[in-house]
C-alpha cells in the first residue's frame, strides 16, 4: 500500500512536470501599414491620434528608433516574416496598378518563416491583412494554419475577420494551448480616406468631398510632378486626412486588445512595415527613399505581465530581430541563416553586440536606395544618383543636416560594409506571380542577382 502511493505519487509529480516547463505566451502582431513613427503619442507626435496605442505603451518597452528593412510592404513584410534582409530573400518587386498587384515575386518554400517556426513548437498560427500582397500565391502564408487575406481593404473586414475567429482563440485559450495572430491594418495607406467619427476631431473644416478630391487624385502622379510638397495648404490638407485614418486604424487596434481573450498574460507588438513621407525631403508617399520619415517605425513591445513597462530604448533595431526574438522566447529551434539578433537583452537592461543595421528600395531604376545604420549614424546610398548622405540620428533624427563632409572616415567605413552587404545574393531564389515583368526590369533583377 505505501509503495502505491508512493507510485501515485511520482505519477502525479510526473504529471503536473509535464505543464511545468515554461508556459509559451500568447503571440499577436498588429502591423499598421504605412505608419510613420512620428505620428505615434509614444514617440512625441503632440496631435495624440494614437490613444490606443499610447495606453500600450505605458505597458510596453518602446524601441525609440526601429528601423524598417525595406520602406513599402512587400520587401519589409518578407522581411519580418522571414528575419532576413530583403537582399538575402530577395522578394523586392512587385507591380501595381488600378488598385490591384499585376505581378510580384514570390517567396521560396525552402524559407522557414516564422509563423513556420512557432507552429512547429505548438502554435496555432492566425493571419489577417488587409494588404494583398500578403495573398497566399506570394508565398507568404507559409505557416500560417488560419490565413485570410483581403484585396487592399479598410478595417471592418479585418475587424470582422477577428471576431470571426475569436472564439477559436478563446478554446485555445482555456486548453493552455499558445497561438500566434498577425493582424495588418491598411487604413493610413493612401488613399487617405474621410472617416466620419474621426477626420473632424483632426480638421473639422475638411469636407468628404475634399477628401476625395485630395485624398487620392493624382496622388501617385503628384509624387513624381512634385506638385504638393511645396504646397502648405494641400500638405496641411492631406496630413490630416492621414491622421484621420491613423485615429481609424488606432480605434481598431484599441478593440483588437479589448477583445484579446488573456491580454494580460499575452506578448503584444505592435509595428509599422514603413512610414510615409510629407515632403519632408521634396518626396510624397514611401518606397521611393530611404530618409527616416518612411524607414523608421514604432515598434511596441508589451511583454507578458507588463514586465519591463515604461522602458525606452534608445539602441537602433530592426524589424528582422522579431523573429530570433520571438521564437527564442517561444523555445523555438532557430535557422541558421537568420541576419536579425534577439534584442530581449535590450529590455533585461544588458546589450546586444554592436552591430549594422541595414535597408534598401528599388521600385524602379530612378528609385535604388541603400542604408546602413549604426549606432549613432546612417548612411544613405541613393544608387540611381550615384550620391551618399550621412545623418547624425542622435541630433538630427529628421535627418535635414547631411553631415558626410566632416565625417568622411567613418561614411568611408560604412560605405565599405554597406557594399559587401548589397552585394548578397538570395539564400533561395524568388519565383515570380502574374504578368510577365519589363524586359529592363528583369535585366535589371537579374544583374542584381535576384533572378
Ligand atoms: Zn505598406
């Protein structure tokens, strides 16, 4: 009888060791596409058209100078999903036109993504956006159990979409299982649309009609006639529309956490893919440079138990460190070949090695642009120009004062690192999805060792 219940015994320790290793936390990613971090409360934006997500931020660390790899969706996002720079996956083109994709490059299969990643150590994956190039035919549903992906949509159908899948979460939930929700917003991407409950609290003078008028016509025409940037009535104008559509964004995002079945015991992020430019530098919209307007973005990160919240971190980071660091504190096998570094140390107060961060855009010939970003300086090589600036980000975060001439040493180094970078061929090859690409474009690609 004793060595029965002594057996008993060991059988429940057994048991109740099973659960006892550590609990894998819930996993959800709001991206906010084309969300530039200066718009954000949290960063010091003095219009508070994020009140949403400044309240997680008081919960959260704040990464005060994240760096997007890429600034338009489709190399950035890659980017994110697969925690290499765009070089490395070499998904950097796709092409647009009335409001539908006619052709883009597809991921390889052989990449391991992180949503492949936490699935395999027992997450139930879940993806909505917003943004169609994240449709399946591009290769970037890999991994993802749930995935529904609109065709460049607002956020009701996102918000429908959650509510749809809630109560799935909410069973995962109660069985202690981990899942793992992307979920990507489109509203701040132009076009800027006029929203009733809030385009009036920005500018109450703007009528939907105007919204219309400016919110859209020419926009991408405007861009490359230079028409709005040295205007101030219409730049006015249209940042506000913006704004509008932030506060949109801002009040889904608020009812997503509301709706969140354990919030609390939850790890939270919440990013942009890239930001969006207001003639900051005689440029509109994003993906045709590299200045900090369109490559820096929020990056929110409130950890289980608000552990750590109301830190600040100074050190640059990039969007590619979300994988190493979420599928480490996941307990994930990592591949060998991801280029991001996990940045928790950040926020357990030590450092992460001194390192190069890096981006790039290539939209079209006119529009090639590197960057390396170090500690306290950014390189920016505008290829097509043949011309290289230098940013001091420390006193110069909007970047106005190009300090290359008395800095040369150390733009010669950058430069140096930054050329054996770009010169990287993708670990696997991108195939290519719908209508066949220009033949200067496919030379262009292949030169470059994308095809
Ligand atoms: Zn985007």
């Amino acid at each position: 009888m004793k060595h029965r219940a002594g057996f008993l015994f060991l059988l429940i320790l057994f048991a109740l060791c099973l659960g006892c290793g550590a609990k894998k936390p819930n996993i959800v990613i709001v991206l906010i596409d084309t969300l530039r971090a200066d718009e954000v409360g949290a960063y010091g934006c003095p219009r508070r058209v994020t009140p949403n997500l400044d309240a997680l931020a008081q919960k959260s660390v704040v990464f005060k100078n994240a760096q997007a790899p890429a600034s338009w969706t489709v190399p950035s996002v890659t980017s994110l999903f697969t925690g290499v720079y765009p070089w490395s996956h070499g998904v950097i083109y796709a092409e647009v036109g009335n409001g539908n994709i006619k052709s883009q490059q597809k991921l390889s299969e052989k990449f391991v993504t992180l949503a492949e990643t936490l699935h395999r150590t027992g997450y139930t994956t879940f993806c909505i956006s917003a943004n169609y190039h994240l449709h399946p035919q591009y290769g970037l549903a890999q991994g993802f159990d749930y995935d529904k992906v609109f065709l460049f949509t607002d956020r009701e159908p996102v918000d429908r979409q959650f509510a749809l899948w809630l109560p799935e979460m909410q069973r995962l939930q109660q069985r202690g299982a981990p899942y793992f929700l992307y979920v990507h917003y489109f509203d701040p991407h132009a076009p800027y649309k006029y929203h009733d409950d809030f385009t009036p609290l920005v500018n109450p003078r703007i009528t939907p009609k105007e919204a219309a008028d400016w919110g859209s016509v020419d926009y991408n025409n405007s861009i490359h006639n230079g028409i709005y940037y040295d205007q101030p009535d219409k730049m006015g104008l249209i940042r506000d529309l913006y704004d509008g559509e932030v506060m949109a964004a801002d009040d889904s995002l608020g009812k997503l956490l509301k709706g969140l079945p354990d919030l609390d015991d939850s790890l939270v992020i919440v990013i942009a893919d890239h930001g969006e430019a207001f003639g900051d530098h005689h440029n509109l919209s994003h993906g045709l440079d590299l200045y900090s307007e369109t490559l820096r973005v929020p990056l929110v990160v409130k950890l289980p138990k608000n552990a750590h919240a109301g830190s600040f971190i100074d050190t640059p980071v990039s969007l590619i460190d979300l994988y190493p660091t979420l599928a480490a504190l996941a307990g994930a096998v990592l591949p060998k070949y991801l280029e991001g570094a996990d940045i928790a140390p950040l926020w357990l107060g030590g450092k992460t090695a001194q390192r190069m961060l890096f981006g790039m855009t290539q939209r079209d010939a006119a529009h090639i642009w590197y960057a390396a970003v170090g500690p306290r300086f950014k390189l920016l090589f505008h290829d097509s120009a043949n011309r290289y600036e230098l940013y001091d980000m420390r006193l110069d975060l909007r970047e106005q004062n190009n300090v290359i001439k008395t800095n040369m040493d150390l733009a010669r180094d950058y430069r140096r690192i930054l050329s054996g970078e770009r010169r990287r061929n993708p670990l696997f090859n991108p195939g290519v999805v719908g209508a066949p690409m220009s033949d200067e474009l496919r030379s262009t690609l292949h030169q470059l060792g994308y095809l």
